[in-house]
C-alpha cells in the first residue's frame, strides 16, 4: 500500500432518525426525543471530529416519496427515511462545534439555479473555513420535480447536461473573486481592490449568470464536489468533476468493476485518478465475538417491515414494486441508476425476483472490531474503494459503536488518520 495513501471516511447523515435500515429507528438504543433539536447534530459533529472523520454529509431529496402503492401511507407512517429539516439550517450548528471536520449538503443542479447554489455554498465555505463539501445530484424522481412546477424530469442525458453548465457557471461566480481581493482598509478606505472582482458572464444552453457574487473566496477556493453518477453518463460527470464518490455496490466485485471503470474514465478526461475518492456506503453491527454480532444483527432485522423496505427501494429507482413486474423488466425505471443496479444484482444472484430482492435489508458488515476492521482494509487494499460512506443503523448508537470500537483498530493499522492534516476539507483529502 502507498505510504500517502490512505482510507477516507465520511459519514452519511439524514436530519430524521431513520437512514438507510428502515428498522433502525425502532431499536432500544436509537434516539427519537431529539430529531428537532441542535444538540442532536452538535453531538453527532463532535463524536466523528474525535474520530478524525474525514466529513459528514446530509443525504437529501426533494419531497415525500409517493410511489410505492400511489401514496407515502408506508413510507411516511412505518419510519423511511425522510429530510424533516432541511440540511443548510443544522450545519451551522454543527460547524460552530469542530473546526477539521468536513461539512457537506445535498443540492441539486435541476432546480436551484447557479448563483443561489454558488451563494448558499461560497458562504457557508467562508464561515467554515474552508470545510464546506457540495454533494452534487441532478434528481432522479418525479415526485421531486412536481414540487417545483414541473410533471417529469427531463432524461438522464439532458439532466447531466444542464448539470455541466451549472458546475460550470458555479466556478466562475466562485472565481470571480480574486482570493486577496479583500483589502479592508481603515486608513487608505479602500474595502474591496475592486480589479480583483470580476463578472462571471456566463452564458450556457440551459444556465446564464451575470454576476458578480457577492461572497469573496474561501480558504479553499471552493466546496469540494461530491458526487454519485452510477449511469454511463453519471459516470461521465464524475470523472470530469468529482473529488469523493459516493457509490452503493452490494458486493466487492461490483465495487471493483466500479472503481476501475471511474478512475479509466478520470485519466481519459486527464485528470489523475488519485485526486478522486470513490467510497462505497457501509453500515455495521458490532460485537464482542462474532456470535454476539449476528445475534445483533438479527435483532436489527427483525425490526424491519418487509413493506417498509420494498418501498425505499420502489422509491429509489422509481418503480413501484408491489405491482407484479413482468419478467422484472426495469425499462420503466425513473429514479437512482446505483440502487436498481444493486437490487437487480442482488436478485440475479440469489435467484429471486427483484420484488423480492426489494425487500430485504441493506447489506452491512457485521463482525468484532478487528473482523470488521479486515473486511475493510481487504476492499481498501484490493482496489475496491478508497474508503467509506458510513451510514448508521441507528442513531446514534451504531456512530458510536463505529467511532468508538472499529476506528482506533484502523488507526492502529495505519489506514486512516489520527490526526487531521490540513486548515481546509480539501487540503485534509491530500488535494
């Protein structure tokens, strides 16, 4: 392994108390008396900066799922994931309690336009010092586009497209500010050298911006971009912008496969395929033998009604899976490439229909700290990933079962970092 290679480590937040295990919010050790409070996501900031987390981002969409069955009855009333309180009003809280830890939202290119994009995410990267992290989705369903006056959402291609000429119309606004255009003053009264501040003047097919922003450069130039293209031209995107992927394989070949395709694509478009982290999602149940663990594992899954999954799952690649699906032809689907991709790998490979597929739990890693710590390194070393998305089972019982049990092993083994190495997110991610 590469001396300055190393495991990253991101966590993956909802603001709700529900994440990916749509059981995981009825366990004893998961907290529902504090999903509206600040103090829920300082604790939560505080507990991954001690871990040396490399960032925390909110996971976000646009809406109520209402495509399983025609309703958000199950969703909603059995405990799905949800955004209860949109992201960019609890990271102020959470910045103001850690000063290393990377800070990331959700925000789409399809329906917020450039210059609110560039000011909401330039501000927040100058009140963080420079921790701010854009993850950055085009949207995938209808039900997101009808809160926004639209029936449908455009195709896939013209999505990535318009995706494009905002990342593009973004950096100029962002650019537009030379980093010492601040001059400040009292005696000369010159406030702003206003030669260093420039019009964006952008001009695409689908975005135009005049400019300039009003918000001046942050210690990192700007948000590190995040992304999770699983389509031929989600891929496409990644490899032109991308800084950390988040990805959803079900399986280690799968990852692999991945991987591989990502970094060719990186060095096709003359990037260098280290200045990308592609981390696949990870949930874990720990414990003291391993006996221990699937006992709790076990546990964890009774917790999950079958219904519930199959329409997180309908909801994510835009199909709804309780209505008979004939020879499971997903030609229909409208929602998130990576997630059909997994469930349909997943039926393929255990011989079932996707509907069935659609009901089983997440897969997560389940073992002793040093088990679980193995499997890791073994998809860290063998070119599976560059580390982790960590979404927990439950919160925040299984962060702190993660932080404070399966970490110190891999510091130990000299994977991820005891301490953090840069000022800024970008600077800490080795770019």
């Amino acid at each position: 392994m590469p001396v300055n290679r190393r495991m990253r480590l991101v966590a993956y937040l909802k603001t709700g108390p529900t994440a990916n295990h749509g059981g995981g919010w009825r366990h004893p050790a998961a907290r529902l008396d504090d999903i509206f409070t600040p103090e829920r996501y300082e604790e939560t900031a505080r507990m991954l900066e001690a871990a040396r987390f490399d960032a925390a981002f909110f996971a976000d969409t646009l809406g109520v799922p209402d495509i399983h069955k025609g309703g958000f009855e199950t969703y909603l009333g059995l405990g799905g994931q949800i955004t209860y309180l949109e992201p960019l009003t609890v990271l102020p809280f959470m910045m103001r309690v850690t000063r290393h830890l990377g800070l990331g939202t959700t925000l789409s290119t399809s329906f917020y336009p450039p210059y609110i994009l560039a000011r909401l995410l330039g501000s927040m990267d100058v009140l963080s010092g420079g921790r701010m992290c854009w993850n950055i989705v085009t949207s995938a369903t209808d039900f997101e586009a009808r809160n926004f006056g639209s029936e449908r959402l455009p195709p896939k291609e013209e999505r990535y497209d318009m995706a494009d000429e905002v990342l593009e119309a973004c950096l100029a606004l962002w650019h537009g500010w030379d980093a010492d255009a601040m001059v400040m003053n009292k005696e000369t009264g010159q406030f702003v050298d206003a030669s260093k501040v420039r019009y964006a003047d952008y001009q695409g097919k689908y975005v135009s911006t005049k400019g300039p922003l009003g918000v001046p450069r942050s210690p990192q130039d700007h948000p590190v971009f995040m992304q999770a293209g699983s389509s031929p031209r989600g891929r496409e995107f990644a490899a032109r912008w991308a800084e950390l992927i988040f990805s959803t394989p079900a399986f280690k070949d799968a990852s692999q496969d991945y991987y591989t395709d990502i970094k060719t694509r990186m060095v096709a478009k003359g990037r260098d395929p280290e200045s990308c982290a592609i981390l696949p999602s990870l949930a874990v149940v720990v414990g003291e033998t391993e006996s221990i663990a699937q006992e709790k594992l076990e546990y964890l899954h009774s917790l999950l009604n079958p219904d519930l999954q199959q329409a997180s799952i309908s909801n994510t690649v835009g199909i709804d899976l309780s209505k008979p699906l004939p020879d499971d032809d997903t030609s229909g689907a409208r929602g998130i490439q990576g997630s059909l991709d997994r469930v349909v790998l997943k039926a393929k490979r255990e011989g079932i229909s996707l509907a069935e597929a659609a009901k089983k739990p997440r897969s997560v890693m389940v073992g002793t700290p040093e088990s679980i710590a193995d499997q890791m390194e073994d998809w860290f070393v063998n070119r599976a990933c560059d580390g982790f998305v960590v979404w927990p089972t439950t919160s925040p019982g299984m962060f702190e079962d993660f932080c404070r049990m399966v970490v110190p092993v891999l510091q130990k083994r000299g994977l991820v970092q005891k301490e953090y190495g840069g000022g800024t997110l970008r600077e800490n991610l080795g770019r």
